[in-house]
C-alpha cells in the first residue's frame, strides 16, 4: 500500500526560518524518521535532523509531529495521515532545522545527582546492595526515561521560565530518591525545593501525555513535592 504524503517542515538556517513542503510516495509501515532520511538523501541533501538507534531507545528523533512531540522513529506515517507537519522540539534553541541545542536541557538533568549516592562507598572492598521486588517497582519505571526531551518541550513552565528544572530533571531526582540503596535523598530536596524546581511546576501533566515510555513524569513532580513539603516542614522544627 502506498499513498503520497506531504512532509511540510519548519526549517531554519542560522538566520530565518521558514516552511518549506516535500511531496514523495510513502509506503504502509514507513516512520516519519524514514520519510526524513528519504527526503535527505533523495530531495534535499541540507536537511538536518538528529537520529541514531530507530528503535525508540536513544530519544535523539524527537521532534514535533502535527504539533505534538514524539519520537519519529516510532511514528507510522499512515497513522498521522497524507500531511505531516515537522517542527524542531520547544523551549530549546535551534541550531539548525530540527536539530535544537540541548545543552541546557542535560545541565539540569546533571543538575540533581542522577546517581546512586552512597556514604559507605568502598570500591576496594565492594558489596552487593539488596533490594526486594517492592524497592524494586517503587521506581524502576522513572528508570526507563530516554532524555529524549518531550516531556520538557510540552511543559508550560519550561516555556515561562528558562532556570525551572523541567520534568525530565526532576523526575531524575525522584527515581533516585526512591532508590533504598541510595543517600543522596537530601541532596538532591535541597536543589529541586526552590522557585526553579518541584513548587513552579503547574500540575498541566502534558509532559505524561507525550511522554514515548509512558513514565508519566507528573506523577514523578507530584510525588517529588510531597518529599519536598515534608523536607521543607522538618527543617523548620530541627
């Protein structure tokens, strides 16, 4: 089965931006990432976009898709319909077509200590740390994030606010905090705690709805500022 698809995407090149449409006959089962290599290598050589696994693993295809952030590695064309629009990811600096500058965006990931934080730590003389299934499930599905960027390109806080952490940083930090082998949970309350972090964060939850593993990153904000006002409330009667 095949149909013809327009491709219509935003572009930019170092000094404007603009639209520009590509035409081609798409076959039933092709991506939108294999729509975008088939345009790069049969219509226009200049266009730029970021890819690697075409698994939906590394998270680099995330683009906006008809308005929408999603992996384009796993997004059927047919299932999108005959007119795709493309645009880079939001709250991030284009560099270049759909390719945007995510330095900030891993700053802030790196921001709250996404690592295991041991006071015991003795490499020389290593031991192995024990969990149960239940410290297990209380929060292996925030482990599953990509960083590929969705969640923080649909998030309206980061949009009003360049500093705000963002739903993919704290989530980070909640996965840790969840952690019973770790003891970085302090920490890591004391960086996502203030006006940039847990308390900016509207409660909109579109970083849930678009979110490819379904990990729900809201609820990871949610469960971080209840961690947060118990924090917060301890250190007040020490």
């Amino acid at each position: 089965m095949e149909r013809e698809v327009i491709f219509r995407i935003r572009r930019f090149d170092g000094e404007k931006t603009y639209w520009q449409d590509f035409r081609f006959t798409a076959r039933k089962g092709m991506t939108v990432l294999e729509g975008l290599y088939f345009i790069k290598e049969n219509l226009d050589g200049s266009l730029a976009f970021r890819a690697s696994c075409r698994m939906g693993v590394c998270g680099s295809c995330a683009v906006k898709i008809n308005g929408r952030p999603r992996l384009a590695c796993e997004t059927q064309i047919f299932d999108i319909g005959s007119t795709l629009e493309i645009e880079p990811l939001d709250n991030m600096p284009v560099l270049k077509d759909l390719i945007v500058d995510m330095d900030g965006f891993f700053r802030k990931h790196e921001a709250v200590k996404p690592y295991l934080i041991r006071r015991d730590d003795d490499y020389e003389n290593p031991k192995e740390l024990l969990q149960t299934p239940e410290e297990l499930h209380a929060y292996y599905d925030f482990s599953l994030c990509i960083k590929c960027g969705a969640c923080y390109s649909a998030c309206p806080a980061s949009a009003t606010r360049s500093d705000y952490l963002g739903p993919a940083a704290i989530t980070a930090a909640y996965r840790f905090c969840a952690d019973s082998r770790d003891e970085g949970r302090e920490d890591r309350l004391n960086l996502v705690s203030g006006s940039d972090g847990v308390w900016r964060c509207h409660f909109n939850a579109e970083c849930s709805e678009v979110c490819p593993k379904s990990i729900e990153p809201a609820k990871a904000v949610q469960r971080m500022r209840l961690m947060s006002a118990i924090h917060m409330i301890k250190s007040i009667f020490r």
